[in-house]
C-alpha cells in the first residue's frame, strides 16, 4: 500500500497511540511526538527497590470495545485477565461483607440475583434500587439536558437512600467518572450505568492487566507503531502547531499533511491555533479531577483476593499487585489501593496517608494486624481526568477544528464517554477516521 500523506500526532498516551496505530494500518505514514521519555501517557509504570510500580490501577470492562480491539492490534490481548462473569466482594470495616455477581442471563435481568443477595443492602434498598435501574434505561445519555443534571439530585429524587448510594451506585460511579456522586453529570453517569451494568449481560466483567503499565502501553505500542512503519519520537518538545498545518518540534519547524493533537486540554489549548478552536479558552472549564494509589509492600499474605471494593472506609478499591511486580518467591504480598475523587487526600503528606490507610487495610483484612510494612508510599495524579460535572459535557470539542487538517483527540474531547481508557481510544480512532477523510479530499480521492 502505498503512503498517502504524511501525519504528525501530538501525544503519546492512549488516544495518540490510538491514532498512529489507525492511520499507519491505513497506508498513511505517520509520526508520533511524546515531550517524555516513554509512551503510555497517564498509564505507566517505574521501578522502585527492585518493584515494576504503576502510577495507578487501571482497570477495563468488557464493553470496552475500542480499548480491547487495541490489545488485539498489539497482540496484547493475552496480557490481560477478564473475569468469566462480573464478580466483587465489597468489603467492610466491621468485618461484615457483600458480593455481586452477575447471573447467566441476559441483561439488565443479569443483575437481579445479585441485588437480591446483596447482604450490604436491606430488601427495601434493593427494591428501590431496582426501580432506579429500570428510570435510568429510559434516558438517553447524550441528551444535552442531563449535562445539567447532577446525579445526587437524581438519586435521591428517585429513592435512594444514604446506604444505597455508599453500597451500591458509589460503588461504581466514583471510580468510573473519578468524580463524588452529588458532583457528577447526570449524562456520563447515566452511559456508565446504561452501558456497563444494564447493557449486555457481560459488559461489566472486569479486565485487569497481567503486566505493567508500562509494557502494555508502552513498549509494546512503540514497537508495533515503527514496525508497520511509523516513527516515534520521544522526549520531543512540540511547542505549536500552526496552520499548514505544520508544527514546531524542539524550536524547529516541521510540515505534515495533517496533525492529531492527542495531549490533555490543558496543554492542547495553547497549543492549537485560535483559528481552530476559537472557545480553546473555554476548555479550562472543564478542570481536572485528582486520583491517588496507597502503595503497602506486607511481609506475609494479608488479602486472597486479586482484588475488592471497600464501603464506609478510606479504601475504595484494593488491588493484589504481588506477581505483576515482580515480588515472588513468598517475599510477602503487595497490594495497592485506589482512591478516585481524591480532592481531600491530593495535597496529605505521605506520613497522615500511612496514618489513615494502614488501619483502614488493618480493618479490612484482619491478617494484616498481624503483619510487618516493609514499604509505603503514595503516588498521585493531580490532574488524572477532567471534572464530570454538571455542565462539563458542553465544553468538550468535537475531534474536527476549524483548520483543515488539524484534529484534536483525547478521553476529554467528545467521545460519548467518560473520561477512560475507552474514551481515549476512541477519540484516537474518531481522528484517524477524519484524518484519513480530509487525506481523500485533499488527494481528490
């Protein structure tokens, strides 16, 4: 196939990678330009004492679509793990404990034994709570009015009560949109609760990945981009893009057929030209939304769980990270805990961490009283995702700009998700799709 044009993408996290990959399969040679020194974006890993450390948790469910069709591209697909049908234990301070799992049957019907078993919740709950699933299927998530609405008010509007809401829709909520339920837009929450738990029956089983971070978007994702031709340029400073389109890559310029600027709104705003997104300014609305990861190294087994959820705790979900780390051979277990929404731990120095979350897990997982810390410590994304709410799904762009031949991508632009994994490959896909078009138009194709 031969080439049809030259394209820069900007940014080399998910959407980037997302959108090299699209366009390179299609006979369209491209360049990829990452300011650091490794691929992967907001999903990476480091070293620490001899530990393969990911900045965060990040997890997938099965109705992630464009996000597993990346593995397949990348041959990846065997370094994951998803669940043969959704299943988590929900874990309590007082020792007391619930467990979803989803029936074989077909969807929303899926979900009604689990709610039934619910232990966490009382019977009235779970009735009310499915009479709230059944109002949530008939809203349609991109109706620009529910981006007006926030979904504590809707809840409550609904009946459920303060345990429904910390047992059951936090559950999910907070961790999906990393946003507390009162703060969140209506539509965002609506489309995760439509599309992973009252969509197809196995939308929501959970897929965890059996390697870092840094190997499954990173490595592997920079070989098979030069493989099928591209080129990728790290700890590349692209400091404009102008109309041309060119752009200007560590102060020099460089000429493309098109640009996909992949990179957070926060850098994309000065970057792209005001010709091509004359409300760029307005993108500072959209804010940013903190996640924290509590890293505990135990000297003995504490959880034999691969991982849980936790209410009317600091803990919010817990993860074993003993074998993807590299800690083998009976040196003790390492779990890390996930903290969505983390507006009140972003700036706690790392000892009132410790302070708060070693008891928290003591609580939890009663072997860990028992047991001896032999490493902790926190990482922390300030700006892990923009802020879902209210009002925030207007002031997201669409992929298209006002100059041909520049695109934008990334989980913040207007995918018709959340800000994920699954956003940011599609919005990757979204640009190639477009790039591929105005390529066509320019050729006469």
């Amino acid at each position: 196939m031969s080439p049809r044009g030259h394209v820069a993408v900007v940014g080399g996290g998910l959407a980037g990678i997302s959108a090299a990959l699209a366009l390179q399969e299609s006979g369209v040679r491209t360049t990829l330009y990452e300011a650091r020194p490794r691929l992967g974006g907001a999903t990476h890993s480091f070293d620490r004492d001899g530990l393969t450390v990911d900045n965060g948790q990040h997890i997938f469910l099965k109705c992630c679509t464009a996000y597993r069709g990346l593995l397949e591209r990348l041959g990846a697909q065997d370094r994951v793990r998803v669940q043969d049908r959704l299943d988590i234990r929900v874990l309590t301070p007082d020792g007391t404990s619930g467990r979803l799992r989803r029936a074989k049957a077909p969807g929303p019907l899926h979900l009604l034994p689990a709610l039934a078993r619910y232990r966490l919740l009382s019977p009235g709950d779970r009735l009310r709570a499915v009479r709230a699933s059944l109002a949530l299927q008939g809203l349609d998530p991109q109706d620009p009015a529910l981006d007006a609405v926030g979904m504590g008010g809707w809840l409550a509007a609904h009946g459920q009560r303060e345990r429904a809401r910390t047992a059951l829709w936090e559950l999910f909520l907070i961790s999906a949109l990393n946003i507390g339920v009162d703060d969140a837009a209506m539509g965002p929450a609506a489309m995760v609760c439509k599309e992973g738990l009252l969509g197809r029956a196995d939308a929501a089983d959970i897929g965890v990945p059996t390697v870092p971070l840094g190997e499954l978007h990173g490595g592997i994702a920079a070989r098979r981009i030069e493989r099928l031709g591209g080129r990728v340029h790290l700890k590349a400073k692209v400091s404009a893009v102008e109309a041309g389109p060119k752009l200007v890559v560590d102060g020099e310029p460089v000429a493309a057929d098109a640009v996909v600027v992949a990179v957070p709104h926060r850098a994309a705003a000065p970057l792209v030209p005001a010709q091509a997104c004359p409300d760029r300014d307005r993108w500072a609305g959209l804010g940013s939304s903190p996640i924290i990861n509590v890293h505990v190294v135990y000297d003995r087994p504490v959880m034999d769980l691969p991982f849980a959820a936790a209410i009317g705790s600091p803990v919010q979900w817990v993860f074993d990270r003993t074998e993807i780390s590299g800690l083998a051979g009976g040196r003790g277990q390492y779990l890390a805990v996930s903290v969505s929404a983390a507006d009140g731990w972003i700036d706690t120095p790392a000892a009132d961490v410790r302070a708060a979350f070693l008891p928290a897990l003591a609580r939890l997982f009663p072997a860990a009283r028992r047991a001896r810390v032999t490493d902790f410590f926190v990482t922390r994304e300030r700006h892990a995702t923009f802020r879902q709410s209210p009002g925030s799904g207007a002031l997201r762009p669409a992929s298209a700009t006002r100059l041909p031949g520049v695109f934008l991508a990334g989980a913040w632009t207007d995918t018709g998700w959340p800000d994920t994994m699954e956003g940011a490959v599609r919005s990757g896909l979204t640009a190639a799709r477009l790039v591929r078009r105005h390529l066509d138009g320019v050729s006469g194709r």
